[in-house]
C-alpha cells in the first residue's frame, strides 16, 4: 500500500539538498562558535553565512534576525520579549482568536502577570476586520500580533493594513508568518512588521530550528540566560548543521517559489475536482477564504461523517491529513478557529485539513479523492441498513 502524507502544515519532509549540507556539518563540524580557536572560528563563520543567505532572501539585515529552537519559540520570544520591556508604557496587547497556540498560551500567561489581552473575532473566512482592530487600540496598547496565514483554513490576513495602521498609532507589530514562509512572497523591509517569527521544518528544513525578525531599534529582554548568542537576545551555543540547513530551505523556497505555488494551486485544484466527480460537490463544503488563502493547505467539512471516523478510514488506507482539532487526553476538542469562524456544528465537526508540498503529485490529489468517495459511499451503506 503506497502511502499519501498530506499533512505538510505539521511538518515536512526535509529536503534532501538541505540534509546533505547539514549531515556535512554533522560529521565534520564540531566546534562551538563562540570558541576562538580555529574549530571555533569556522563555526562561527558557517554560522554567519548561514544567517547572511538568509536575510539577503528574507530582506532584512543580519542583526535584525535571530535564530531560535522554532517557530513557538520564536513567538514566545516575541511577545514575552516586547512586552517585559514596555510594560511601563502600557500593558495592553491585541491578537485574535484564531492564532496559534503559541500565542494564544503565551497570551494566557501575559493576563495572569497583568496584561490586558484583547482577542480579535473573525469573520466566517477566517479574517480579522480592520475597523474591529482600530476600535481596540487604546492609549495602552503596545503591541498587536496578528498570524499571516492560519494553519488550519490557510486564510491570510491584510497584513500590509494592520502593519500601516499599527505603525501610524506608534504601536509594534508581530506576525507569526511560520506557515506563510514559502508559500507567499516576504520582504521584511516592505513589509510594515517590526517582528515575525519563521520556522525551518514548515519548509522542508529541520526541525528544532526557527528564526525571529526583529527590526532595527526593537529591543526586546532575552527570555533564555547564559550567554552573549545571537547579540544577547537568545543564550546557548548555535546550532550550526540547523542554521545552515534552514538557510539552505530558505533559498530552495526562494529559488523555486512561482513553481512550487503554482504547483500548489494545481494540486488544490485537482483534488477539489477530484472530489466533486468522486464525492459530489453537494457532500463536502471548503472552509476559509476563496482568494485570500496559503496555496499549500485546504480545509474541507465533509458533514455526513465526523472528523476522527474519517481521519482513521484514510489513515487505514496510506493516507495522512489531519482536522482541525487537537488530541487532548484523548478527547477530540473541536477547533478553536472553526468555532471562532461561527460555522454550523456538522461542519465543525467533520473537518479535515489537507496540506501538501514537497513530494506529493496529482495522482496523489486524486487518489485521496477516489479513497473518499468509497469511505463515504460505505458509510451511506451502513447508515442505510
């Protein structure tokens, strides 16, 4: 039985170009960048080489980026980072209610120390409006950290906007853009955004590895403590064969970016045409935005079954994807961002979240079509008896 991974927002498959420049490091670099000996030094420049490819990519300088254990590190610097430090201007934060978990548990934690935390509703799409952000600034807001595409529905938020009106109001803004790298084109320069978090195993980099954009004049207090990396804002020895393996995504993302998002448009295509020969268009609803959307993942309800039932049937049959909820001790809690879109109960619960890239193929898209449509004809027999 061949298998289908198409759940690529968790993670992908790490590029073999990117393994082979960091599996070099692994075996035949060893030394601490902070050493001053020859090992040392050539870590050190590995480590700066890395960092430079990717702020060229990135546009942005290399001082103003910081490499971290991930991309929830990444917003937990962010967020703990500015907000330690401005807390005598104002202890007022706006996000909203469909960010990822490492903002809304950070967020959680800023309340219990104080913070006012203002939670943005959506619309049905998935977005934010722009009138409910400007309404919620206050004389005390000092920072608002919006996502640039979520990582359930794919929709993507007027970023450019929010960035404008933020900086207008003289107030900093985050982005957590761990799964837009890649899948729209970034310019930290253009963009209005004084910090963004990025993460290398969304783009078939390695895991463990993440990068946080801090624009030049942001100061932020360090969260960990033990010595002087990354310009004192991030302590512990680099890590080198990661570093130099996500620059390395990083550049493939950039070399390859139209094909690869087209690519991805043809595979989102294929597999919703797919769907409605072998399933019925009148059977399953899309969620999210109709344009506004990451091209690489697709969120789609399919209420004559419930989520997990229907997880496990493609599961038996190779194929992997994921819904948009979470496994928590071992109950299926249903997805704070399809509820935060206010969408019926049968979608809410019979969502599932497609997302593929390197690797997958328009066989793939209509395999996964022709496995649904036999789980979904069985499931009417069943019914029916």
């Amino acid at each position: 039985m061949n298998s289908i991974y198409l759940d690529h927002a968790a993670s992908t498959p790490i590029h073999p170009e990117v393994a082979s420049v960091m599996m070099k490091i692994m075996t035949e670099q060893y030394g601490n960048a902070s050493s001053v000996h020859t090992f040392g030094r050539s870590a050190k420049r590995m480590l700066n080489g890395a960092r430079d490819r990717a702020c060229a990519l990135l546009d942005c300088y290399p001082d103003e980026l910081v490499f971290t254990g991930g991309g929830t590190e990444s917003d937990n610097l962010a967020l703990f980072g500015v907000s330690s430090l401005l807390s005598h201007k104002g202890k007022h934060i706006i996000t909203s209610c469909i960010e990822h978990h490492a903002i809304l548990h950070t967020c959680d934690q800023l309340e219990r120390e104080g913070f006012q935390i203002t939670y943005l509703p959506v619309d049905s799409t998935g977005r934010i409006n722009l009138t409910d952000l400007e309404n919620a600034i206050t004389e005390e807001t000092i920072l608002i950290s919006i996502m640039y595409g979520n990582n359930e529905v794919g929709t993507i938020q007027p970023i450019h906007e929010i960035g404008e009106l933020a900086r207008s109001r003289g107030i900093l803004f985050h982005v957590d853009a761990v799964q837009a790298l890649g899948a729209v084109p970034i310019s930290c320069r253009e963009l209005a955004v004084d910090l963004m978090s990025f993460s290398a195993h969304k783009i078939n980099g390695p895991q463990g590895v993440g990068a946080l954009y801090v624009r030049r004049g942001i100061q932020l207090n360090a969260q960990l403590y033990g010595g002087l990396q990354e310009k004192k804002r991030r302590a512990g020895t680099e890590n080198i064969a990661g570093t130099v393996g996500f620059s390395k995504a990083i550049e493939l993302v950039y070399d390859q970016f139209q094909v690869r998002y087209d690519y991805y448009l043809l595979l989102r295509d294929t597999l919703l045409g797919a769907l409605e020969r072998e399933v019925g268009r009148e059977f399953y609803i899309v969620n999210g935005h109709s344009t506004e959307f990451l091209p690489h993942i697709l969120n789609i309800s399919f209420p004559e079954v419930d989520s997990e039932t229907l997880l496990m049937s493609m599961d038996m049959e190779g194929i992997a994807a994921a819904s948009g909820s979470a496994c928590t001790s071992g109950s299926l809690e249903l997805s704070h961002v399809l509820k935060a879109m206010k969408l019926p109960e049968e979608i809410l619960k019979s969502a599932i979240r497609f997302s593929y890239g390197l690797g997958n193929t328009i066989e793939d898209m209509e395999c996964t079509a022709r496995i649904i449509g036999t789980i979904l004809q069985r499931i009417r027999k069943r019914d029916h008896r």
